[in-house]
C-alpha cells in the first residue's frame, strides 16, 4: 500500500493531470465528517490525508496515520465535502487589469468554487491554464472552450471543419457554439468534432433546433436553450406529453444541461432592481463593472419591446423544464454564466442553489450536479467530485452538514485547491481587500 501511494503522484502525471506535487506536502483533516458525494451519506469521524495535490487517505480518524510533518486541520464537528465547480464561467478579456483578472479568479476560490469550464475563449486563455495549472496563478482548475463558432464567424461547411481542427490542435478542450450557425455549418462542425475527438456545447442555432443537436451529439445544453424553443413555452404553455418526449431524448442522447436559471431571471428583468443592487457582492466587483449592469438594466427594463407578461412565463415555463428534466433522470450540471449581469463569479452559485431547489431539487440533488456529475462529465480528463482516494484534492470545509442546508456554503471554514489550503482567515482577509481596493 505504500508503494502504492508513493506512486500516485507519477501515475497522474503521466496522465497528464497536474504537475508533480512537492512530495513532502501532506495535509490531514482530523476527526471530520465526510460527504463524500458518491451517494447520499455521511461518513462520520473521518481522517482524509492529501499528499501533493491527491487525496491519499480517507478512514475512520483511529485508523488512518497522519505523518509526523503534516498540516493537521481540526475538522471535529465540521464537515469535508468535494469542491464545486462552475460548468458556465468566463474569464477577462486581453488587456485587462491583472489585478482584475487575479481577484476574479480568487472569488471563485472563496466560495468553494475551484472547477471552471470557461465557455468562451481569448487569445491568452490557454495561458492562464497553464499558469494556473502550474500553480504561478492562484486559481481553480480550468477547463476550455475555444473561440466561438457563430454566424458571425463561420461562413461555410469547410470554415467550420477547419475551425474545430484548428481548436483541437492548439489544445482547447471544447468548442463554444453561439447562434446563427446554418445546418450544414453546424453539421460540418459537429462531423468534424467526432472526427477529432472534441466536444461541442452551448447554444442551439435557430437553423438547427434541439432535436437535431441532440442527433448529433451535442454536449452540453446552456442555459436551457433550444427548450423553450422547441416546446413553444415563449409562446404559451406547454404541452405535458411534448414535455415528457423531450426529457426522454435528453436523457437517451446522454446530453447534460446547464440551466443558469438565476441570470435568465435577470435577463428577462422579472427581478426588482433595487434588489440586485442590493447584492453585498458587487462590492468584489470593479464599479464601472457594477455601472455598466445597472446601465445594461435600466435599458431593459424601459424597452418598448419588453413583455413583462411574456417575461413572466418564459421563467415559469424554466422552473417547469428543469424540474422536469431532473425527475426524469437528464444530466443536470451546475454553472451561472458569471461574470455577467449581476452574476458576481463564485457568489452568483448561491443564487443559482436557491433557483434550483425551487424548481423541486433537494440539497445532495443541487450538490450532485456541481461535484459528481462534473467528474462524470470530465472522466478522462482527470479525477475529481467526490471525496477518495486519488481524487484531486480539491475540497470544502463546513461548519454545519450541507445535505440538511446548503446555506453552510455561504461561509466555509476553508477551501482546498488542487492541496493548497486556503482557510477562512486567509480568504475573509483576501476578499476584504478586494473589497477596500475597488471602494476606493
């Protein structure tokens, strides 16, 4: 067994995870109860040794021994479960403030948030990866789409092949689709991308419509859309038996959805403004940032075009589709699109918890869709979401059992990123000057 662990390390290098850990990094949360997210339960008295950035140890706290040298964190009465990720996030353009960029990154971090799938590309993208990867930059683990393929950018079938080739040499890890791709773009695209070997995900051009995307073997599903569309629900009610065939093809396409229900509401204006100018979070946000949303709301509000009663049943109809696809067995993974319109990144998850649980889903069925589900959905990739043995050690400490209320979230004891611990001192002092610098 010991040979074994002190190989781990070299087995996922090869794999091509992440760079060796310093070997004498050991780190032991002592005496805590474990969610491990591989089913509903909680494994009480638990010691979980991490050495490097894997977890090498998880057992009943007498039986597991804990190195002279390690870091030993008090974990009596507290609770360990694995670290979250945000399946829709972006990052800042080229030519950013890079104290913008490195506090954006670290809002994330503070809210336990340390999986990113960043869902549209710049110039200088797959450098941050790297550099986060390597641990020059203090930021979650990155996953990424490339630069999208719209209307806008693609202009024939062949431009399209030539796109994803393009994207799969240079290393992205999906392609990012955006509307107003014609069918035969969009087929050449998804061909090609099944040639290669890369994902496609995102939104459904008008010219495609859902049900050929999930022919096709579209990825992921972004912000529900396509589903509104197909089942009429921008128009009027939906059809229940419309309703129920749609889920089936979901879930027997093995396509996986991204609701981001909380932006939605605010991109239909169906919440008050002063409400979201009220959000504490905005604070960690550059203020001609937080200007350019209020702005961006006010206009909305006061278009002519703007069906406050459309609006309205749009979001309802939302709640009824995610709710559906939940108890139907669809793929549900968690992500917010922050930053974007009042979607402060890491803090917007909160708001997203609440959107889902209200759309019926119980808190190991919101946590499940940001911790295992993602590992399933990265398998091959790496190792990660749930709390074992050579998991990534990416992890949250709680102070309250977070399958009873996911409100534990909003203020964990720490969070640990690829095995550096940062605990809650370190973070409540971080996002306080985050906080001072942009106030002044």
């Amino acid at each position: 067994m010991t040979r074994l662990l002190a190989l781990l390390p070299l087995l996922f290098a090869l794999t091509g995870s992440n760079p060796l850990p310093p070997p004498e990094t050991v780190t032991a949360f002592v005496g805590v109860h474990v969610v491990p997210m591989d089913s509903e339960r909680v494994l009480e008295n638990q010691t979980v040794l991490v050495r490097g950035t894997r977890i090498v140890a998880v057992g009943e706290a007498g039986a597991v021994r804990v190195p002279a040298d390690a870091v030993r964190i008090d974990g009596q009465g507290r609770y360990l479960m694995p670290g979250l990720a945000e399946m829709h996030g972006h990052l800042l353009p080229p030519g950013a403030d890079p104290a913008d960029v490195e506090n954006l990154l670290f809002l994330y971090l503070a809210n336990g948030i340390t999986t990113v799938r960043v869902m549209l590309g710049f110039e200088n993208s797959l450098e941050l990866r790297a550099k986060t990867s390597r641990g020059e930059l203090l930021g979650p683990t990155f996953y990424m789409a490339g630069p999208g393929f719209s209307g806008s950018t693609i202009n024939s079938p062949e431009e399209a092949e030539a796109r994803v080739r393009s994207q799969k040499a240079a290393g992205w890890d999906l392609l990012k689709v955006f509307p107003g791709l014609t069918r035969e773009e969009y087929d050449a695209m998804a061909r090609t991308a099944h040639e290669v070997g890369i994902r496609f995900a995102g939104h459904v051009p008008a010219d495609v419509g859902l049900r050929h995307a999930l022919e096709m073997g579209q990825d992921t599903f972004d912000h529900l859309d396509g589903y509104v569309e197909y089942l009429g629900g921008d128009r009027g009610e939906i059809d229940d038996a419309q309703l129920a065939e749609v889920v089936r093809l979901t879930r027997e396409a093995g396509a996986w959805v991204v609701p981001t229900m909380a932006l939605w509401e605010y991109l239909f204006g169906v919440v008050e403004p002063e409400t979201l100018q009220a959000y504490p979070e905005l604070q960690y946000m550059p203020p001609g940032q937080v200007e350019a949303w209020v702005e961006n709301y006010r206009r909305r509000l006061a278009s002519p075009d703007r069906d406050a009663a459309a609006a309205q049943r749009v979001i309802r109809n939302r709640m009824r589709i995610l709710r559906a696809l939940h108890e139907g067995g669809a793929g549900i993974l968690m992500g917010t699109d922050s930053p974007q319109l009042f979607s402060v990144p890491g803090f917007s998850l909160h708001r997203e918890l609440e959107r889902m649980t209200a759309a019926g889903m119980t808190p190991y069925d919101v946590l499940r869709t940001g911790t295992y589900n993602v590992g399933a959905y990265f398998n091959g990739k790496d190792t990660f979401g749930t709390v074992a043995v050579g998991r990534r050690a990416d992890l949250i400490l709680l102070e309250g059992n977070p399958l009873e209320s996911l409100d534990h979230l909003r203020r964990p004891a720490g969070v640990m990123v690829r095995g550096t611990w940062l605990p809650r001192e370190t973070i409540q002092e971080r996002l306080a000057r985050i906080a001072a610098a942009y106030a002044r």
